[in-house]
C-alpha cells in the first residue's frame, strides 16, 4: 500500500496519482442496520465496483430530546 497518494483535480476530472479516478458511490443507512452485518454489507458494496459510500447521520437517534 503506498504512503502518499496524490489527489488533484484538474478539467472537471479527479486524478489520483495522475491517473483518472471515476467515484462509483452507494449509500449505506446504518442506523437501519444491525451492527453485525455493516462489514459484510460494506464489503458487497466494494465488491459491487463501490468506491465511495455516504451515509446519513439521524440527529433523532444520537440526541434525544
């Protein structure tokens, strides 16, 4: 694994290490989720071709009234 990666953004692209880097993103609700299966569902993902994954923060559940 390298120790630095180089990230830029030139012409509306992303490059990593110079090379174009395409984000295929999923979103992962893991608050919809049981804990025990959060590894296995982020790694379908990964092997699904995902490389970004956003996730919602639900305030309604980490502070209640």
């Amino acid at each position: 694994m390298p120790t630095s990666v180089e990230i830029d953004a030139r012409r509306n692209r992303l490059l990593v290490d110079g090379l174009p880097y395409i984000l295929q993103g999923g979103e992962i609700h893991y608050f919809r989720l049981e804990p025990a299966v959060w590894e296995d569902r982020l790694r379908r993902a990964a092997d699904g071709g995902v490389n970004t994954v956003s996730s919602y923060m639900p305030w309604f559940w980490h502070e209640p009234a």
